[in-house]
C-alpha cells in the first residue's frame, strides 16, 4: 500500500487534508505552467515537498536522488518527454510504482491511447481548473488504496 493512500478505503480525510503529505514531482518546460502548478498543488493542501524539473532527463536525475509521492508531468518536452518517462519509470524497479499525472495541451486520441499503454495512472488535458487536479489527485489515491487485482 502506498504510504499516503487511506488506511480504510470509506474513511474520508478532513477537507485539506488528504493531500497535506505529499512529495510531488512537477515536470513541464515551460516554467510558468510548472509555478502554476505548484500553487494549485499548494492550494489543494500540499505541504509536503515539491519540485521541478524542466524536461523528463531532469525528473528522472531527480527521482533516481530522491523518491517522490506523485510525478505530474507533461508530455510535450525537449530532450526527453513525458511518454519516454513514464515508460523509464514503469522499467525500474524502484521507481515502477511511483504514480503518474500526464498533462497536455494536445487532446490526441492517439497520444491518450499512448499514454494508456504505457500505465499512466491518470491523464488530464491542459487547459484545467484547480478542481479537475482535486478529481484527478483524489482518483490517483484511491486507486492506491485498492489491492491489488489477481
């Protein structure tokens, strides 16, 4: 079990709350869409530790330092994006289960298919409120507090 998912999946956390020890791994070239993020994150009630990266070679430094609670992440990005990524991050042991948040401005069927394959844990196309991360976010937890299927 994930150390943040709920320890009885029908208990709610208090409002503000649920979300209040993550460390989170925001990825995006474009720094302005990586601070908005952030103060979202931080609107939600993330206290915990959150970083940046510019592109999917810097996570990837990052991640192999220090592990992270969730990767929100771009697709679109220089020198590595954010489907080579996720399928680095499924092919590590260590880092194979660390959830992932794919965003992008490019609402592709082929890029969404894409990224399924791949076992995105969640897919959010840009532009996007404050409240669809809160659904998005809330969906990655619960299905961390799931067992696993056999």
């Amino acid at each position: 079990m994930h150390p943040f998912a709920p320890n009885c999946p029908d208990s709610a956390p208090a409002p503000g709350r649920e979300f209040a020890g993550l460390n989170v791994l925001v990825v995006d070239d474009v720094p302005a869409i990586r601070r908005m993020l952030v103060l979202m994150l931080r609107h939600l009630g993330v206290k915990g530790l959150i970083r940046e990266a510019g592109d999917g070679r810097e996570a990837l430094e990052r991640l192999e330092k220090q592990p992270f609670d969730l990767v929100i992440c771009d697709i679109n990005m220089p020198r590595m994006n954010g489907l080579e990524l996720l399928h680095r991050l499924k092919a590590s042991p260590r880092l194979e289960t660390t959830p992932v948040l794919l965003i992008t401005g490019e609402v592709s069927q082929e890029i969404a298919a894409r990224a399924a394959l791949r076992e995105v844990d969640s897919y959010l196309p840009k532009p996007f409120q404050v409240k669809t991360l809160e659904i998005h976010l809330r969906q990655i937890l619960r299905s961390l507090s799931r067992p696993p299927e056999r």
